[in-house]
C-alpha cells in the first residue's frame, strides 16, 4: 500500500508560520492499493490538495474511480469535499443525465446508523446557505454505501470498520493488502477507567501501521487527574498520545503515527507529544501532511 497523508490537523485548518512542518489541513489520506484501487479516508480540508493532483490522471478525463470512507462527519471531515474538484468532471446529456465514460465515479461509506445522515449531511453543508453549488450539480456520480460493524471485499483489498467512541459516533479502520496492514483511528477516545477499547484492539492487532488521535497530551485531557485546575476535554472524543503508545504495544503494531493535532499546538508542541509516545513506544511519529509511507 502506498499512503499519503493530505492533512492530520484536528478541529479547524490552522495555516500560519507556526503549523508549518506539521500543516493546517484537516483530515485526508490517501491510500493506493497494491491492485491499484484508490482510497481515501474522509473529505477534511486536505482532500482539495487531493483532488488537485488526482486532475493530472484519470480524474482530469473523467476516467477516475475512488472509494471514499468517512469516520464520521464532524466538519473538520467533510468540509474539503464540495472543493474536490473530481467531483465536479463529468458530461451532461441536454436531459442532464450523466453520459456514460464521461463522469468520475465516487463510492462514499459511512457507517449503517448515520448512512443517510452522510447523503444528508453532505448535502446540507452545499445548500444554498453555505455554499454556491448544489450536490445535485456535481457531475461525477456518486453513490453512497453503509458501513456496519463489519468489513468489505474490495478487490484484493479488506476494509473492516469498528466503531469507537466519540460523540454520535465514529468508524475506525483497517485495510488489508497483499499481507499487510493499515489501521486508521482517529476520534477517538479510551475508556475512563484505563482499560482500552475492543474495537480499537481489533483494528490494531498486529497492523503494520496504526494512526492514532493523539489530539491532547494527559494533561490537557484531564487537568483534574494530576490534581491541576484547568478545562476537562473529557467526552470531547479526542485521546493521548500517551494511550497511543499503550495501545500501540499491547496490539504488536509496527509502527505508531500521531495524528488529529489540536489547533492550539504549534509546531514545537506536536513534536514534543511525538517525544512522549517515543519514550513510551519507540517507532512512533507524529504524523505531518506530505507524508508518504511505503506499507
Ligand atoms: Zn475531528
Ligand atoms: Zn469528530
């Protein structure tokens, strides 16, 4: 699998010299599979700079096929999408009918109990109060599919979706390819009473990559915790990258990626919370947009 992250800010995009190395984008990453699928995971502002690239190939000639899954559609995922530009190549017949050969091809997934909440929702954030152009005008067709606690064929490829805990919901992932695994959790939060999540073990288990929310170090997550006074983050759905590490360790996972980082830090913080998971679990990072991994 190759992959690529377009954006791994959380909340809200942060440009500004102090987000520099780490980038202000939110959620997108790209996967390609070894039998050349494309996938990616959410429509955070990221999927712009996506979109722009993916022009230069089949997408540009209305040739281009993807498969999108959403985790979830909180607007740091899905705000990037009406600036796909793929989603806007395609011809019309004078009856407005797509004319087959010409148009992209988007399958979007979401999880089963917010399926029409991801039609819905994607539609709503293009209504007119929002934004200039209807979904109803994009020309590439695009159909939506739900995703319950279960997994899908995709070629040679299985996708499995696990859901975690976050407020209304959240789907984690794992993609298996050719012998090797990409596990992608973020909006995620542990469990208050130390213990780790089922479904977050499960994706985990024995992946050759697992990317984490690490959006708060322990202390911002709970001040109270180490007797401190300050704003609780707790039921936010966000975790640490401290619970990263243990989860990483107890699932053999190869290599831990930090991602979700909080609007607030800057460039120097995020590689301070890199640090804390390092002296924890040693092959981790904190993942940064333009990051390429060979899996
Ligand atoms: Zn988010
Ligand atoms: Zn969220």
């Amino acid at each position: 699998m190759y992959v690529k992250f377009w954006g791994v800010r959380g909340s809200v995009p942060v440009p500004g010299k102090d987000t520099i190395f780490f980038g202000g984008n939110t959620t997108c990453v790209e996967i390609h599979t070894s039998d050349n699928q494309l996938m990616v995971i959410d429509a955070g502002t990221g999927i712009r700079l996506l979109g722009n690239e993916l022009l230069k190939g089949d997408f540009g000639k209305g040739a281009g096929n993807m498969h999108l899954f959403f985790t979830h559609t909180h607007w740091d995922h899905i705000q990037g999408f009406p600036f796909f530009m793929p989603a806007y190549i395609g011809e019309r017949d004078a009856n407005g009918k797509r004319v087959p050969g010409t148009c992209n091809h988007l399958s979007l997934y979401g999880a089963s109990d917010v399926d029409k909440r991801l039609d819905a929702t994607l539609r709503g954030q293009m209504e007119h109060f929002y934004f200039p152009v209807d979904l109803e005008y994009l020309n590439a067709s695009i159909s939506f599919h739900s995703l319950e606690e279960n997994s899908v064929k995709l070629g040679n490829v299985r996708v499995s979706a696990r859901k975690l805990k976050h407020p209304n919901g959240v789907l984690g992932y794992r993609f298996e390819d050719a012998g090797k695994v990409f596990a992608f959790a973020t909006d995620c939060e542990h469990p208050e009473d130390g213990s780790m999540d089922p479904g977050i073990l499960d994706l985990a288990k024995d992946a050759d990559v697992l990317v984490y929310d690490a959006q708060y170090t322990p202390e911002e997550y709970n001040p109270a915790l180490i007797g401190k006074k300050g704003l609780s983050k707790v039921g936010w759905g966000h975790s640490t990258p401290v619970e990263g590490a243990k989860i990483a360790t107890v699932s053999n996972v190869k290599k831990l990626f930090l991602t979700h980082h909080d609007p607030l830090h800057n460039d120097d913080q995020i590689h301070n919370m890199e640090k804390m998971a390092q002296e924890l679990f040693p092959n981790s990072l904190a993942a940064y947009e333009g990051l390429v991994l060979d899996i």
